[in-house]
C-alpha cells in the first residue's frame, strides 16, 4: 500500500473491502445454497485477489 495516504483511509477501504468481500459470501450462498460458509468467503475473497490483479 502507498505510504502518503492517511491512516483513516486505509482503515475505511479495509472496513468496506470486507463489508463487499461479505456481501459477494452472502450472495454465492443465497445462488448456490450447497456452498458453505467459509467457502463462500473463500470465494469471494479470491474473486477480490484477482480483481486485483487485473
């Protein structure tokens, strides 16, 4: 992460990262009712990973 952005930026783009990251878990679950919890949030967090990475 840049080091020139304040504290409280990083700590509110943490706070809605897992805020979307729990949001995309509940919908993989609510789509595909087989899918448990932690892999729905597994899921999603990769989903992020390769967002990311694009």
């Amino acid at each position: 992460m840049e080091r020139d952005i304040r504290i409280e930026f990083a700590r509110d783009f943490k706070t809605r990262a897992a805020e979307n990251s729990n949001r995309l878990a509940a919908l993989i679950r609510e789509t595909v009712p087989a899918v448990s919890d932690a892999a729905s949030h597994q899921f999603a967090g990769a989903a992020f990973v390769v967002t990311a990475g694009l």
